[in-house]
C-alpha cells in the first residue's frame, strides 16, 4: 500500500490561496476516483475538486473556513501500489509529485460554479443514482447526536418545512451527503416512531450553528464593504401602474405566443434607460480610493436574483441596444444560469446599475445596499390594487412603489429625486418608453 497526496491545485489567474468550502469525505472514508472530495472558493468561482485515485481517506489538510495556499496538501489517500508519496529520510522533508488539475475551471464571479475535472460530475452523478435506487430500502438509523448530517441549505430548508429530522435521512450522496431524491424516498415510506415529524406543539431543545463560509461570507464581505464606505441614503416613490400592465397584458396577449411573455422587468429596464439619458451621474461607478468617477455611456443592468445559495447580480449588458423582448429573454436567460450557478465570470460584473426586486415579497418599502462600485439602485416593491383620488373620484388603481437607494457622496439628494421622478412619468405613461 502506498500513499497519494492531492495537493491544492491551481485554480489559474494569479490566484495564491483558496477558502476551503466544505468537505464532502471524513477520514477513513473509501472514496473512489472522480469522486468530488471538496469544495474550495476563490474570489471568482467555486471549484469542485475531485479525486484522481480511489483508496482510503487518511487526513485532511484543513477545516472548512480556513484559507489554504495553492500547492499545500489537501486530502492524504492510502491506494494501491506505491502512490505518489514517499515518507522522506529522517532530517529530510517528504515530497509528493503535485497533482495538476484534468481541466481548468471556467472562472466565475461568486457563485458560479466549475469543477476542476468533468469526469468527476459523471461519476458522481452514476454514484448517486445508485445509491438513491437502494436508499428507500435502507432502515431507519439515527446518526448519532454529534454527527451532522451532510445537506445543502435547500435540502435542510426543505426538510425544517416538512417537520424531517435529517438525522433520520439515509444519504446517498458522497460522505452520505443528502440530497432531495433522500427526502423525497424518506417522505414516501410509512415512518417509525422516531422518524415521524414532531407536533408543531412539541418542545424543541434543538440548535443548529451555521459557519459563515464560502459564498455566504462572500455576501457578508461586500455587503459589510459597502455599507461602510457609501454614504447610503434611500428614496421611496410611488406609482400608478394601471396603464403598464394593461399594457403588458395587452402584448402579452397578442404577442405572448411568438415573442415570449413579459414581466415588468424589461418595462422597468427601458425606463431607467431611457431616464438615465438625463441623468449620467446616476449611471456611475465610483473608485473611492482613485477618487475617480466614471460615467458611463452603455447600461449595463444588474438584475438582483435569489438563488439557493444565496444572493447573485448577473448583468444585463447594452440593455440601451436592446428591444423589449431581447432585453426579457436575455433576462430570463441570465437568471436561469445564476440560479443553476452556470452564469460566466462576464455575465456576473460589470454593471453600472442594479435593479433588485423581490417579486410578490416585495413588501411595501425596502432601503436596498448599493452594489459597489455603482452608486444607484432601484428596488421594485409589491404591485398591489388602492383606492385613489382622481378628478375627485375615488377609483381602483394598481400601485407600486419603488425603494431606491444612492451614494451620497456621488449623487446629490434632488438628482435621485429627479430621476426616480422620471421613471415615474415613463411607468405611468407608458407610450414614452418608445418615444424617441
């Protein structure tokens, strides 16, 4: 029996350390080859490493969280044969052959994701589906109390709604991580007494501590950054969007079927774009350590989208070239791709404004964080049905409010005003959107 030493590989683009993610082996673990071992995060992509040897798991080389330099050891693995690891003469310092990467990752801006070799993904994928096929004959064994169970965030959400304890799961993935396929055989088969879900009156004693790591502290970074150098204020309009989505379901209804449905986002897109023609100090980006503003011509959009993982920007570009329906494909093109974190590194930067909207969550008013370097972003709320005052009448009228903040020290308070004035005008009289 030999050793084989993986080492952190190198992710390409100058990059000198990596955030070890999360590890999905534990020590005596027989693992195969191709079978994704850990996750590792740059400042550009989480990259999946997979393991060119099968054997047994003898060490890991850091916890989760830790920062690791490219080409420190990373997994230590007992294999067959002489490996690639000789314990050096006493005195003298052991060497492994560095272990290169099959392919190198597309680089991604967080969170896009891109394995270090794509034979791993299929074997993984054949792993899993064999292990799902056995997993709903599998018994009931709880995990022991300090053992935590392996799943994603949308696994454990999904398994907190449905009252699962995920120590009772059997998990097929790698490590026995859980997967949805685990839940859905778990919900399917009559449950023992201590794997039925608990009353909704029962006492809970249980907690769970979540380590800050990976994309979330990716977030927590920039959201931290920005909030403490923009001079952030907010500014809150309503509008009257009765004759916007008649609109919108008038083509909709005529043209839907060729074209495409539209949302109120590509609306909401030509308004700022035609109503940042006034105003170029808006559509910004500001290097406060240059002290350097740049305005610029192209708007590029970033649209905020809410994926599993957490939060992404994936970016609209020369949303001022495109038509209403180009700009709305291309849209729901980007938030598939940021949502399925398959969104390239130039399809998550370079946007020079951001509208964020949560859609039917989007509450009555919000004070949205400016995505730095920008220094503007829209945030649409709730489109809701109010009695108004028109020529006296009290009338029905569809109302929305847009939540907009700014970088003070850039955009002066009467500019926003203004500007959000005139995407108001635009979204209540909808044929201006058009007019040149």
């Amino acid at each position: 029996m030999g050793t084989h030493v993986i080492k952190m590989p190198d992710i390409g683009e100058g990059i000198a350390q990596v955030e070890l993610v999360e590890w999905f082996v534990k020590v005596g673990d027989v693992i195969a080859e191709d079978q994704v071992v850990a996750d590792v995060m740059t400042d550009k992509a989480t990259v999946e490493i997979p393991s060119p040897v099968s054997g047994k798991v003898l060490a890991l080389g850091g916890q989760p969280g830790e920062v690791m330099a490219v080409g420190s050891e990373l997994i230590r693995i007992e294999v067959e044969g002489s490996g690639n690891h000789v314990d050096a003469p006493q005195g003298k310092p052991a060497e492994a052959k560095p272990v290169e990467p099959v392919a190198a990752p597309v680089a991604n801006t967080p969170p896009a994701r891109a394995a270090v070799a794509a034979p791993a993904c299929q074997a993984t994928a054949t792993a899993t589906a064999t292990a799902t096929a056995t997993a709903t004959a599998a018994p009931i064994v709880p995990r022991q109390a300090g053992d935590k169970p392996l799943a994603s965030p949308a696994v454990r959400k999904r398994a907190l709604d449905a009252g699962i304890e995920l120590r009772y799961v059997h998990g097929s993935g790698p490590a026995g991580r859980i997967l949805h396929e685990d839940l859905d055989a778990f919900m399917s088969k009559p449950q023992t007494a201590a794997g039925q879900a608990p009353s909704g009156y029962a006492k809970r004693t249980d907690s769970e501590q979540v380590q800050v790591i990976g994309l979330r502290r990716k977030i927590a970074q920039r959201m931290q950054d920005a909030k403490r150098r923009v001079a952030h204020f907010s500014y809150v309009e309503e509008i009257d969007v009765t004759a916007l989505e008649a609109l919108r379901q008038q083509l909709n209804q005529k043209h839907g079927d060729s074209r495409g449905k539209l949302t109120l986002l590509p609306f909401l897109v030509r308004a700022l774009v035609v109503a940042l023609r006034d105003f170029p100090q808006i559509n910004a980006t500001y290097d406060d350590e240059a002290q350097v503003i740049t305005r610029h011509g192209a708007v590029h959009v970033g649209i905020a989208t809410q994926g599993d993982n957490g939060l992404m920007v994936p970016v609209l570009r020369h949303a001022e070239a495109g038509s209403l329906w180009g700009n709305a494909s291309e849209i729901g093109r980007l938030a598939t791709a940021a949502r399925s974190n398959k969104a390239s590194r130039e399809e998550l930067s370079g946007s020079t404004i951001t509208l964020t909207s949560l859609g039917a969550l989007g509450g009555i008013v919000s004070t949205p964080v400016v995505n730095t370097p920008e220094v503007a972003i829209v945030g649409v709320n709730r489109m809701v049905e109010r009695p108004m005052v028109i020529d006296g009448q009290i009338v029905i009228r569809k109302m929305m409010n847009l939540s907009s903040s700014f970088d003070h020290r850039v955009v002066d308070g009467m500019d926003a005003a203004l500007f959000i004035q005139a995407v108001r005008g635009l979204l209540e009289q909808p044929a201006c959107l058009f007019v040149e």
